[in-house]
C-alpha cells in the first residue's frame, strides 16, 4: 500500500483564494488525487482542489524553520 501525507480530506468551512499553478502542478494534483483515492478505497478521486489547502497546512506544520519562528513571533504578542 502506498503510504501518502494525506489521508482524509475534512469539510471546513473553506476561505476563498485565488491562485495560479503551473500546468504540471495541476497534472500532479490530479495523480495525486487518483492514488489518494485508490490508496483510500474510494471509486472517485476527490476535486484536486481540495488537496490543496491540506498539503500547505501538512506542509507548515512540518516546516521546522516556520514553526520555530513562528512560536518566536508568538511570544512578543
């Protein structure tokens, strides 16, 4: 079985953002989407859209640099 950073998408309630990915960016999402649902059981791929926020968000919180300075960047709140 293939081991992925993702596992199931939550339902947020989501803010709107607008951006612009490169073409092979998008290709990725969309393979990703494909493995993600195979790897999940699901017959359908979720929107690669909506892999997107969770990908930052695993992203930042294993970034050791972001979280290190943002803990610093708390403590002068």
């Amino acid at each position: 079985m293939t081991k992925l950073k993702l596992s199931a998408i939550p339902d947020d309630k989501p803010v709107k953002l607008t951006v612009e990915l490169p073409a092979a960016v998008h290709r990725d999402l969309v393979a990703y989407a494909a493995i993600l649902a195979r790897t999940n059981g699901d017959a359908v791929p979720p929107d690669p859209v909506k892999l997107v926020a969770p990908m930052l968000q695993r992203f930042m919180a294993t970034d050791k640099g972001f979280g290190k300075a943002k803990r610093g960047s708390n403590r002068s709140v």
